[in-house]
C-alpha cells in the first residue's frame, strides 16, 4: 500500500488527528483519576466511545474525502486502479484515528483496566471506526456537493445514535404485550452503536440490573457464539458500505 | 495504438459525446480542435478512463479500457487545470509520482524540470504556485516517465511565450521519437508546426479527422488556422465559430 503512505502522511501533517489523540487521553486520564471504581471510570468512558467516536471518525472521514479530490484525479491519470486509490484513502484515513484512539484511550485502558470489559470496550471503539469511516467514504463517495456529503454523514450519525433507540422504544411500547426479547436482541444488533453498548455493558457488573433481558442478553453474547456473532455484525457493517463505496468511485466520473 | 468506436457520453441530458470514432496510431500529432464545450476533454478524459463512457469501446494497443490501469503506464498526460494536493511540496509530488510509477532513474525524462528550472522551487508547496507554473509543473509530470503517448490539454494556456517555447520545442522532439501526441488547443498558430492530423469536434461530434497534407490540398492554405476556417466556412452552422477562430488567428501573427 504505497499510497497509504502518502495518505497518512498528509493526514499527520495537518496536525488535527495529534491533536485529538491528546484530547482523548486527557479525557481518558481524568475519568480513571477521578473515579475511585474503574468500570465507573470505564461507563463514562463508554459513552464517550459511542458517542464521539462515530462523529469524530464520519466528520474527519468525509472532510478528508474531498480535501483529498485533488489527489485523487492526480492518482486516477497515473495508472493506479480506482478500487486502491479509494482503499488506499480508508486505510489512511482509518489508521489515523486507530491510532489516535489506541493511543488516546488504549494506553490509559491498559494502565488502569487491564481487564475483560477494558478490551472489550478497545474492541468496541476500533470497530466504531472503522464502520463509521466506512460509512462515510459512502456518502462522500455519493455525492459531488461537500455540503451534501458531510450533511448526509451528521444525518447518519443522528439516525444511529439518537433516531434508531426511538424506534426501537417506539415498537417496544407499541407491542409491549408480546415477548419481544428475541426480536429486540435482533433489533439492536441491526446497530453498531447499539451493538457495542450492549457487548460492553454485558461485561460490567450492571447487567444483573437489567432483569430477564438482560439475563438472556448475557446468556447469549456472553457465550462464544455471541462473541462470534458480534464481531461477524461488525465486519459487515464494515465491508458492506466500503464495499458500496469502491463500486460507486468505480463508475464515478471524474 | 487508440482506437475509439462510437464513443456515447451524456452527462445527464447533455450529450458531450455522439458516435466518436477514430484510429490514432504512433507518430502522429494529432491536434483535437473544436469550439468550447464541443466534448475533446470529455474524450480525453474517456481515453484515461476518467470518464466512464455510456456506450462504446475504447482499445489502447489491442486492448480495450475497462476499468483497467495498467495501461496508463504508456500515458502522459497533462491536464487543462492542474489540481495537486495542496499541502504537498512540489519535490515531494515529484518523489511521490516516481514512487507510483517505479521506473528506474535512466528512463526517467527530467529535461522540462531542468528547463522550466522547476528543481529552484521544490521546496514550495503546491497552493502557493502561480497558474503558469502549475501549468509547467503538469507539463513536466506528463513528459517525465518517457510515456508513449502523450495527452496534452491545452498545454500553452498560461505559459508565458519562453516557456510555450520551451514546451513546443519538447513536443517536437518527442515526435521525432515516433510517439502518438494528441494536443488540444485554441491557439492554432502553435500547433501549426506540430500537427500531423487534425480532427474536430463540434457538438460532441466528429466532423472530421484528416492528415494535414490532405487538408491544405482540399483548401489550398498552407497554414492550419486559414485551412480550418475555409472548410468551416462552407458549412453553416459552424460560420460563427469559424469566423472567430479566424479572426483570433489574424490577430496573432
């Protein structure tokens, strides 16, 4: 991947991505010290990974896309294939923030909560990531207008992160008096957002709060095939908008 | 070595392109002339595979472009805008090209950096250059990997007269090498020296493709600009444009 190179390189050269990195660890770093207990200091930092990490990755993703146009029509005379030039771009763009993140939020991990929910919750955030990069290489690859592209990313975002709990409450409610477990547990995996709260929160000791969901809940993604299971959503939601993407940049005029 | 078949291409409900044929082969300087928005960057831009055409095939050698590369490898090409990274310093892009392309060092063709004296500013980063320097920059990447053929959009546009020359007398030299040269340009007089076979383009159409002997035969002007515009004349729809052309060539001696 000798394009990547050149990819990363720019990307550390605008010097935002260091600048992230020293803000997750900052971040990371006071939740360990204020807290007395480490999966309290883990909770908090959860959200953080579910929340900011989709934006931050789809923000970045997208702005990088078409600061990168240039580049790109330089690299698409050269005899370069049109499916590793946009490859090249994600593998850039989504090593960055990996490393931001591992550093940010992985070395703190390591340091106070080397543990099963620590890893899990590494896990979770790379996943994040990459599905959210993923996504937005789709929706800048869609559309020429910047505006249009980064507005399709926040909508992405919005939908995973706030609309798509609201619907699933919204059938919930509407369908309270059937046993709905199964199809929630379905429901939520659908999400990667979702998907992640939930392999976290079933390693912390909450759970037992949770009542009987949560006990089939962990019964399920407790057990391998769970673990399987996640990890199998993940890479879908990772190889199919990429794989989207590179078959649009493929027909795209340039 | 190009062979274009009833190239199709509609950008919406424009159509840029309608039935294109031709058969470019080594050693000719084609000049690609036409009235703006007539469709000759959107067959280059076919011929590099930047623009997918809607039907229609194009071979490059014996084999037809379809999402392939590899065959870009023989291609220079210069385009009418130079878009570079902006952050990139210009020594860097060059590193970064030859890194792509990985020939070794002997084929390289670095006589327009030395000439346009581009090595003096490899240090400056890409969005601080001037269009014409932009514009030498394109020239020097199309002529260095020693392709063989050579796809050049307006390549005199916004250089100034030294560096026009400069960039002429290169282009002769490398017909002379027996390369296919395909030039777009308005200005005629500078292709006058050049071209081999014309061809032009109107409304995304082919009107026609004719070696330059037969067209001063047919017309009995010598020179490309006043040969153009006879056969235009006769034509009606094209008076217009032909006049201008005309016209724009009188005034530069």
């Amino acid at each position: 991947m000798r394009i990547s190179k050149y990819v990363l390189y720019d990307i550390l050269k605008n010097k935002i991505i260091i600048g992230l990195t020293i803000l997750l660890f900052i971040i990371s770093m006071s939740l360990f010290r204020l807290e007395e207990n480490e999966n309290k200091a883990l909770l908090s930092l959860l959200n953080i990974v579910l929340i900011v990490l989709p934006l931050v990755s789809l923000v970045f993703a997208t702005i990088h896309y078409y600061n990168s146009y240039e580049f790109i029509e330089l690299m698409l005379s050269q005899p370069v294939s049109r499916g590793r030039i946009l490859l090249s771009e994600f593998t850039g763009v989504s090593l960055s923030l990996l490393c931001s993140f591992w550093i940010g939020v992985g070395i703190p991990v390591f340091f106070y909560s080397f543990s099963n929910t620590g890893m899990s919750l590494l896990f979770t955030g790379s996943c994040l990531i990459l599905i959210f990069t993923s996504l937005a290489f789709l929706s800048s690859v869609s559309s020429r207008d910047k505006a249009r592209g980064i507005g399709a990313a926040l909508l992405l975002w919005f939908y995973f992160s706030l609309l798509y709990d609201g619907l699933i409450l919204m059938i919930l409610f509407a369908f309270s008096d059937y046993p709905l477990e199964k199809i929630t547990l379905i429901l939520s995996a659908l999400n990667p957002i979702d998907l992640g709260r939930i392999f976290i929160m079933l390693k912390m000791d909450i759970s037992a709060l949770m009542g009987y969901t949560g006990a089939l809940y962990k019964d399920f993604f407790g057990s391998t095939s769970g673990m399987l299971f996640t990890s199998a959503i993940m890479i879908i939601w990772i190889a199919v908008p990429l794989w989207l993407a590179t078959r649009k940049f493929k027909k795209k005029d340039l | 070595m190009i062979r274009i078949e009833h190239i199709e291409k509609k950008f919406k409900k424009v159509t840029a392109l309608s039935g294109v044929s031709a058969q470019l082969t080594n050693g000719q300087v084609v000049s690609l002339i036409g009235p703006n928005g007539s469709g000759k960057t959107t067959l280059i831009k076919c011929i590099l595979g930047l623009v997918k055409p809607g039907r229609g095939k194009i071979f490059f050698g014996d084999k037809q472009i379809n999402g392939a590369c590899d065959y870009r490898n023989d291609i220079g090409y210069m385009p009418q805008i130079g878009r570079y990274p902006d952050n990139m310093k210009m020594g860097h892009l060059f590193e970064m090209l030859k890194n792509i392309r990985r020939l070794d060092a002997e084929q390289l063709d670095n006589e327009l950096i030395r000439q346009f004296d581009l090595c003096s500013i490899f240090e400056k980063p890409m969005r601080t250059l001037s269009g014409g320097t932009r514009q030498k920059v394109s020239a020097a990447i199309a002529f260095l990997f020693n392709p063989k053929v050579l796809i050049l959009d307006e390549p005199t546009a916004g250089l100034d007269p030294l560096s026009s020359e400069i960039l002429k007398q290169k282009i002769l030299k490398e017909k002379n090498k027996n390369k296919l040269i395909l030039i777009t340009s308005h200005i005629l007089s500078d292709l006058d020296e050049l071209t081999t076979h014309v061809m032009y383009m109107q409304e995304g159409k082919l009107l026609f493709f004719k070696d330059i002997g037969t067209l001063q035969e047919e017309t009995g002007e010598i020179r490309l600009g006043k040969a153009i515009a006879s056969i235009m004349r006769g034509n009606d729809p094209a008076k217009t444009v032909i006049n201008e052309l005309f016209n724009s060539y009188n005034e530069k001696p």
